[in-house]
C-alpha cells in the first residue's frame, strides 16, 4: 500500500461565503469519514493564508528569515490529505472526491518514503 498527497489548490483573495463554508465542511467531513471506514484514511488537515507563513532561506552559511509567502500566485497550498492507495488509479478516485467535497483543484501525488 503506498501514501499519496492530496493537495488542495485555493485561490488567493477572499474566502467564500459563511453558508458555502459550512456545506463545504459538511462535505469535508463526509469525505474524511468515508476515507476512515475504507481504511484510507492516514491525515488530512487545512493550513492558514500565506500571509502567516515564514520563510526560511540558507544564505553564506547563514539562514535569511523573511515574513510571508515563498511566491506569489494565484493559488495557494490551502491544505493537505494524505491517503493510503494500492496505485494511482485508486488515488485518482479518492482525489476526485476531494474534489468535489471542496471545489477546488486537487493535487494528487505520490508520497515518498510511505509504506510499499
């Protein structure tokens, strides 16, 4: 069994609406707990805006510590889940429902170093 990352892709700029956020969650949940019964489930978890990240930078042996994203763009890392799947394929079907839970982009890729 390997580990895939599923990535959620999030826009920059202005959250949805309070009532779009609830179905949205209600929708997470569903999708979290049917990862649990189908014994997928391994973590899953959002991430605040860019605006609260730190970058770390390795500079003439030394370490530049700066405030904010790495870049900048149009989408940003809004969280992450990571699930266990025989192959891609069955990746694919769990991104795909992630998908729809959150309407938004789902990056689906291949964990390293999870258990074959």
């Amino acid at each position: 069994m390997k580990y895939y990352l599923l990535s959620v892709m999030q826009p920059v700029g202005d959250p949805p609406a309070p009532e779009v956020l609830e179905e949205i969650g209600e929708n997470l949940d569903a999708f979290h707990q049917e990862l649990r019964e189908a014994g997928a489930w391994v973590f899953a978890g959002g991430l605040h805006g860019p605006e609260s990240s730190t970058v770390l930078r390795p500079r003439d042996g030394d370490v530049l510590i700066t405030d904010g994203p790495y870049a900048e763009g149009k989408e940003v890392l809004g969280g992450i889940c990571l699930v266990r799947a025989p192959d891609l394929d069955a990746a694919l079907w769990w991104g795909r429902k992630a998908a729809l839970a959150t309407t938004l982009p789902i990056e689906v890729r291949p964990f390293m170093g999870g258990a074959e």
